[in-house]
C-alpha cells in the first residue's frame, strides 16, 4: 500500500535548483531515512511536504485523502499547546524522565528535545516528519525513541545524521545528491552497501566502455592510416590509380560507419565514471618504534563540588590502541582529556609519554585563531609542499571559496577538519578527539572515519555516535557512578554482555516478586477484609503486581 507519490518535484530559489524533478513512492507504514550534505535539501524535502513550502513545479500525489502531519522541526521556540496532565504527550514525557514541572523556556537542551517530541509523537498523525530528533538525546532516550517508532502504525520520514539511530528504524532511504532523490531498500548500512556495489558496478562497466572505445578509435587509425597510404598511391603515375581510389573510399566508408556506430551507442549509454572518493592519509611519526606504553594513570581520583566522578582508576594506555570512552554526560569523559593534557588538577598519579606528540581537538575546537586565513594557516615555503597541502585540504572538502576566508567564519565541522589536517601535518602520535563528529554531516562522518582509519597511532576518543564508535575503538574506557575501568572490548560486544546481564537480572527480579506475592496471597487469605492489615497487604500486592507487569 502507498501512503503517495512524490511525481516530478522541482523546487528551486532563483536560478539555484535545490530538488530536481525528483520522483519517489511513499509505502504507507514505512520508515523512511532522508539522507544527504548538509545544504542537499533533506529539511526543504520535510518543510515541501509539511506544507511550509511549496514546490516550483510537481509535488505529492496522496492516495486517497490527505493524512495528518505532524512536523517535528531542529529547532523551535517553545513546546507547543499541550496539556501535559490530560494528554499522552505526558506519558511519552514521563518515560523520559523530563521533571513535570519543567519550563520549555529554562529547560536544558535535551529536555526541550524531549519535550517537543513527546508534543510531536502524541499526535498520532498518519505521516510524521522528523528533522533532527536525535540531537540532544543521551542513550536511553534514544532506545525509547527507536521504541516508539518501530511499534509506531504512522508513516515516518526522518532526517538524521545519526547513522545507528537510521539502522535501528528505517526501512526505506532516499538519498538526495547534486538535485536528485535515489531509493534504497533497507536501513543505512543496507544503503551503504549497495551504493558502494554500484559504484563498484560502474566503475567497472566504465572501464569496459573505455575499452571498447580505445579499440574502435584504434581500428578507425588504421583504417586512417591506410585510407592516407590509398589516397597517396591514386595520386601517382601509373595504372593503378582507380585501384587505389576505390580503396581509399572503401576505407574512408568503412571510417565514417564505425564513427557514426560507436557515436551513436555512447549517445544511448555513455557511462560516467564514478566520482573519485577522496582521502587523506596519516603520515605520523607514531610508526616508528618507542615504548610500549602511551598513558598510565595509578591510583587516580578527581571530584567537582564535592562529587567524585571517580576514584583509586588505574589502568594503561598501550601504542596502536584505539579506545573509545564511553559514559553519560557529566560523567568526566571530557574531564580525562584534560588531566592528560595538564588543563586539570587531581589525585593520584598520571604519566605521559615524552617520546610521543599528543593532539588534542575539543568538543568546540575553539582553539583555533579566529583571524588567519585557511590558506595563512596552512602557509607552506615550497609551492611542491602548498600543492599537497591543497590537495589535501580538497580532499577533506574545501574548496577554492575557503581559502581566503578567516578561521572564525568557518561552520564547526569545517574547524573539526582543520584541527584533523593540523594533525596530519604535525605527524602527531597520539590523537585525543572530544565528539568529533559532532557539526558534521553523513558524508563528512564517513570521510572522518576514513581518514581515522589509515591512523597508525593511538587514538582516545569520546563519542555519542555509535555507528563511529562500533567501527573506529577496539576497546572502551567505561564511565560508571564513581568509577572508570579500561575493558578489552568493542563496543557491541560491551553491549552484547550487558543486555545478557540485564536479563538475567531482570529473571531473578521477577522471581523475587512472585515469591512475594505467593507471601502476600496466603498473608490475605488469613486476614479479615475491611481491617487496616488487610488494606496494607492489597497494596502491596498491587504495587508488586505493576512491578510484575513491567519486567513482563
């Protein structure tokens, strides 16, 4: 069943076409992923189909009637008219534990987030568009979201740079690129996968078209070849002049008709090669050989206002490692970072190697100077060395615009760029990298990965993007109440274990409860009803009924 048909839709500002006639089905029930750069026109595809913009020329076609919309939007200046003790916008809310009392207005970030989507989710509307719904939430509130949509009867179209959020819910992806919508079947890696088979695909039946080129352009310079050797020959004293014209127009046919055959099959299907997928590499002085260790910590303990956020952590760092820290916020991910780099004070003993440059990008990367040109900053003496540096820089997304522009008129993620080329620069052995990926788009999360990948160093990195992280550590810092310890293990598998372990803990809760309840029914049957014990058992027993019912 389809919910619509999106029929050629052209949206365009002035002479900039931001959607080129782009088609698509809408399946009724299903969880459709938007995906693309920043700029592409995945908000201006939600915003068309909101009803806040209209299109240039086609539009959406609803089969049937019109459904409900409900339109979640990245940023909005309040909550909404709801009345959180009616509504079921409270319930969504209650599950998040956002405080009843809470003011939209003096509410944290992630609060506001939640807020809004409960507002958003209680509407029940056929088709719900969601632009950005994970931004702000911690890991919990993720689960719950991803909950809620897969269980969900509505039609959802998201946009979203979280690549883990996207595999857990959709089942359909368009991409939007350069103007065009394509359809893929499957949640984000299924996309992935097959976008990388047919690019694999054409790039291969490029190469068979140069081919066959390279050889019809070969076989019509022979035919040249011997059609100049005719012409040359009827042009000489003799009698076999009339022999040599025929042959030379002979040739000169047999020229035209391969032209015309080979102009004519590439007028049908002249296949493009695919675009080049640019990289840069590490080249760091973290490959030579020095000491084992990178970090040790013995003994360490650190508290702000009075509360530890741990205490007696040791554990070391090995050269090569690549370790994610993982942990909720205000957990003291970022507080580490800045022990090791010396910003922190605290107990206990902590030893750096010496032998090793350490690179340290913060959550802001604010340490950059605000003034100074791209091309200033990355100044070269030699014009061999400023070609590479440009290369590079091309390679990790700027452009000729960027040269000229100052530091501080750079977008975030383009300054998490910069802080990655100044390592790459540098050689630096030891990387320290605070949400790197946050500001950064899904083809700029890929190439982040991609260029992390060649790293030969050590790497520490704290990150909410656990598509990022399940790729890029081999093992975790693992950030609990009052605790840190270093776990050999990926983050799936930690996670593997842990859902194992809540399980299990979750079956002898249960089996508790039941024997108290057994206790409390025999307790009942002796006692007389209407007397204070008999009211005080009942509510134990229900409260350890709805405790049952929830671990059921």
């Amino acid at each position: 069943m389809l919910l619509g048909k999106i029929r050629s839709l052209l949206y365009s500002i002035g002479e900039t076409v931001i959607l080129d006639k782009v088609s698509a089905e809408l399946p009724e029930g299903a969880c459709i992923a938007v995906v693309g750069a920043n700029g592409a026109g995945k908000s201006t595809l939600l915003s068309l189909f909101a009803g806040e913009l209209m299109p240039t020329a086609g539009g959406v076609d609803w089969i049937g009637k019109r459904p409900n919309i409900t339109y979640f939007r990245q940023e909005q200046a309040d909550e909404g008219d709801v009345d959180w003790g009616l509504s079921e916008a409270a319930l969504y809310r209650s599950k998040w534990n956002v405080p009843k009392q809470a003011n939209y207005s003096s509410a944290s970030g992630g609060e506001r987030m939640k807020m809004r989507l409960s507002t958003a989710l209680a509407e029940k509307s056929d088709l719900v568009l969601l632009d950005e719904p994970t931004n702000h939430l911690d890991s919990q509130s993720l689960d719950e979201l991803v909950r809620v949509i897969n269980e969900g009867d509505a039609t959802y179209m998201i946009v979203s740079h979280d690549r883990h959020f996207i595999d857990k819910t959709a089942n359909v992806v368009f991409e939007i690129e350069h103007g065009k919508l394509t359809v893929y079947e499957g949640n984000y890696s299924a996309y992935r996968d097959q976008k990388e088979m047919q690019r694999a695909i054409q790039e291969k039946h490029f190469i068979q078209q140069q081919r066959k080129i390279a050889m019809v352009e070969g076989q019509i310079a022979q035919l040249g070849e011997w059609s100049e050797k005719a012409h040359r020959e009827s042009t000489k004293k003799g009698g076999a002049k009339e022999y040599w014209r025929m042959k030379a127009k002979k040739k000169d046919v047999q020229i035209r008709s391969k032209r015309t055959r080979l102009e004519a099959e590439l007028e049908k299907e002249r296949i493009e090669r695919p675009e080049v997928e640019l990289a840069v590499e590490f080249d760091v002085k973290g490959k030579k050989k020095k000491g084992h260790r990178v970090l040790e910590l013995k003994e360490v303990g650190k508290a702000f206002d009075g509360r530890k956020l741990f205490r007696d952590v040791s554990f070391t760092i090995q050269a090569g490692e690549r370790i994610a820290l993982v942990g909720a916020n205000g957990s003291g991910k970022s507080t580490l970072f800045r022990m090791i780099m010396g910003h922190e004070e605290f107990e206990g003993d902590l030893w750096l190697t010496k032998s090793m440059s350490i690179g340290y990008m913060s959550q802001a990367v604010l340490d950059l100077p605000e003034d100074v040109t791209l091309a200033n900053y990355f100044h070269a003496e030699t014009f061999e060395e400023q070609g590479l540096i440009r290369i590079q820089l091309t390679n990790l997304g700027f452009n000729e615009k960027h040269w000229g522009l100052p530091l501080g008129k750079l977008s975030q993620g383009e300054r998490v760029k910069v802080k990655l080329m100044e390592f790459i620069r540098e050689g630096t052995d030891v990387l320290l990298l605070d949400e790197p990926t946050n500001h950064l788009d899904l083809p700029s999360r890929e190439q982040l990965e991609k260029t992390l990948s060649t790293f030969p160093g050590t790497l520490l990195f704290a990150s909410h993007d656990r598509y990022f992280a399940e790729r890029m550590a081999d093992g975790l810092l693992l950030f609990e109440e009052g605790g840190l310890r270093k776990l050999p293990l990926t983050l799936r598998e930690w996670e593997e274990r842990k859902a194992l372990s809540d399980k299990a803990s979750a079956a002898e809760e249960k089996m508790r409860i039941e024997t108290e309840l057994q206790a409390v029914l025999g307790k009942l049957s002796i006692v007389k009803p209407g007397s204070p014990a008999y009211a005080d058992l009942d509510r134990t027993f229900n409260e350890l009924s709805r405790k049952l019912r929830e671990l059921r």
